[in-house]
C-alpha cells in the first residue's frame, strides 16, 4: 500500500531536522529541570519514582505530533492514473515474399526463406497499431492473406507460406502489382510495401517498371530487400529420384539495379541482406522509418490521505494534554 503512496510537497519534510534539536535541547534542559523537584519524604520518593521514568514520554508525544503534523504538509496522496491511446496516424504494410525455389538457398540458415518467415514474424508483433497484409509470389502471385489488424491471422499465414505452392520462377512485377492492388482502397494515411526477392525478373506478365508506376499513382511507399550472400550459394540445382532437392554451388544473381529504381520512384528504400543478421538489421531499420503516431491520453485522481495524519496528531496531543494534567501534574 505504501508503494502507491507519494507527496505532493516533500519539501515540508525538511522540518524533521527539527525533531534531533529538540531531542537535544530536551536533554540538555532535563538535568536542570529536575534538580529543582523537592520530595516530602522518601514514601514519596518510592511511590513516584516510576512515574519520575516515564515522564519523558509527555516529550515523546509530542515529537510524535510534530512529525504527524510535517508529514500532513507534506500532503501524503494516492495517484491513480488511467490511460487512452489514440491512433493519430495508421499504417498499412504489405509484405511481398518471394517463395521460388531460389528462396531455400542455404546461405541464410537454416534457408532463406525460413531465415525471412523469422525475422518478418518478429516484425509484425512489433507493428500492434497498423494492419499488415502478406502478398506471395513466384512465378506468378497471390494474396495470402489481406490487410488486418489481427495480427494472429498475419502470423498464421506467414507460417504456412511453403514453396511449392506456386509455379517456380521470379515475377517481381507480379507481387508488386499484387500488392498495390490489396493497398489502393485503402483509407490509411501512410500505405507501405515491404518487397524481398532474392533473383532476377524472369516471370509474369506485369513489367516491375509498371507496377512501380501503379505504386506512385496510389502513394504507396516501396522498400526493397535484396536477400542472398555475393558470390555463391548453395542452392536447389535438381531433383533427386525420391522427389527431394539436390543441393550445389550457384551463382546469386540479385537484380539490385531494378530495386533500386523501384524503391526511388516510389520514396522508399532499397536494402541489401547477406546473412540472417542483416536481413534483423533491415526490418529493423523499416520498422524505425515507419512510425505509427500514437497518441496519450492521461487521466489522474488523487486520494488525499493527509487528515488521518492530522487526526494523529491532534490524539497524541490530546493524549499528552491529559497525561501532563492528570498522572503528571504534580511533576510539572
């Protein structure tokens, strides 16, 4: 309970230095005030001596006082505060991945894509106010899930991004096409796409160029990530008579000139990850650049709590008043 306690003017208890002044003046003038007590008889003496001990206790209730009365100026009070938070400016993100059979290079462990499904899983639990959507393409593109705000639905559907599930090869105008088509209606302030290939365009029927295009007439924001090591990568080369990959060296070929343009004629940003590390550092980069504005609001109450200092007071006063004029009089 003391922990939710505060004051409102802890200067007030700079006055506690006078407790140890008086606790010294008190003992200084105490020899001098009982060498004047005169006893009739040594009976006296016996039936009064306890009360001759406990006479500093008169004292000590009324240091009691003082110290309840300092901390009532001081104004002992309980804050409760409650928030509201309100979204000024919203986001919406689509992420654009790239699932050809390039994207299970090992270069990124354990393979690019499962490298990207981590590093982008951890990116939208970090985006709790904006709706994100999740855009996959290969050969050719689709919608894997479109933009929302519940991020369990997101993260559901980024795990169950495979390849396999589309025809091999690289449309980058297909996902980014797709991609402008789930933004376009959106009412968001600020639309963003977040698009990772790891090749060359080599598919689809959609030019970059022209998605690019669609992107700028809509307003939407293209950051572009080129994934894989430079140089060579080991990579799916073949099948093997059970169905599984057969693994070799490959040349990784990124076409970072096409990035790059896509990224400047749409105001975003063009990226270069070659290890699981700097594909992090990326993400973390974007989510940075791309702050959603959030706005406070704080309400507060406060309980005072000095009056049950001051009621102390004034009973310890009280007290001393009564002792001092009945038990202790002829003391005094």
């Amino acid at each position: 309970m003391l922990d939710n306690v505060q004051f409102a003017n802890p200067e007030f208890f700079w006055l506690l230095l006078l407790l140890p002044i008086a606790i010294l003046w008190y003992v200084l003038t105490r020899k001098e005030q009982m060498a004047f007590v005169k006893l009739s008889s040594s009976k006296a003496f016996s039936s009064s001596s306890w009360l001759t001990k406990l006479k500093p206790l008169l004292f000590v209730l009324r240091l009691l006082a003082l110290a309840s009365v300092i901390t009532a100026l001081a104004r002992p009070q309980i804050e409760d505060i409650s928030t509201r938070t309100k979204t000024t400016k919203g986001i919406d993100i689509v992420m654009a991945i790239d699932v050809s059979s390039s994207m299970l290079a090992q270069d990124l462990k354990p393979n690019r894509l499962s490298a990207l499904k981590e590093v982008a899983a951890d990116f939208i639990k970090k985006r709790p106010n904006d709706r994100i959507g999740l855009v996959a393409y290969a050969g050719e593109s689709y919608t894997k899930t479109p933009i929302t705000s519940d991020k369990s639905i997101v993260l559901r559907a980024l795990k169950d991004i495979l390849y396999g599930q589309l025809e091999d090869g690289t449309a980058i105008g297909m996902g980014l096409a797709t991609s402008v088509n789930r933004l376009k209606e959106s009412k968001a302030i600020s639309k963003v796409i977040i698009l990772l290939t790891d090749g060359v365009n080599n598919s689809g029927f959609i030019e970059p160029q022209t998605a690019a295009d669609l992107a700028v007439e809509y307003d939407i924001k293209t950051y572009t990530i080129g994934l894989g090591t430079n140089g060579n990568a080991i990579t799916p080369i073949g099948y093997k008579r059970d169905g599984s990959f057969q693994y070799g060296m490959r040349e990784v070929e990124i076409d970072e000139d096409l990035l790059q343009k896509i990224a400047d004629v749409t105001g975003g940003e063009y990226f270069r990850a070659t290890d699981n590390e700097k594909l992090e550092e990326i993400y973390n980069e974007i989510n940075k650049l791309e702050k959603t504005e959030i706005e406070e609001f704080k309400y507060y109450r406060y309980e005072e709590k000095f009056r049950s200092w001051v009621f102390l007071a004034g009973m310890l006063l009280l007290v001393e008043w009564g002792l001092r004029n009945t038990v202790f009089k002829s003391f005094i």
